[in-house]
C-alpha cells in the first residue's frame, strides 16, 4: 500500500511529504537527506511529524 509521511526536515525544519516506500534518496532543498532506500521501505531519517 502506498503510503506517504510527512517529515521535517532536522536541519532547517522544512516539512516535506515523503513516499514512505520510496526507492530513491529524498533530500531536502537545504542538502540534508531526509529518506534514504534500504532496499524496500524508505529509512526516515528526518522527524515524522504524523
Ligand atoms: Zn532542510
């Protein structure tokens, strides 16, 4: 099931919508990775804010 998650970003505190499956890197405009692919779901490394 798809799914999407918002994250904020540590570093700035941007809150992004992330795909929680995603299979590619989700970097924030301010250059801090937020999703890094860990060969099936997304590893959230910013704060989920729900
Ligand atoms: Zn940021």
């Amino acid at each position: 099931m798809e799914k999407f998650i918002k994250v904020k970003c540590s570093a700035c505190g941007e809150e992004k919508t992330v795909f929680y499956a995603a299979s590619r890197k989700v970097v924030c405009s301010c250059g801090q990775i937020l999703s890094a692919p860990t060969g099936g779901r997304a590893a959230i490394i910013g704060e989920k804010t729900e």
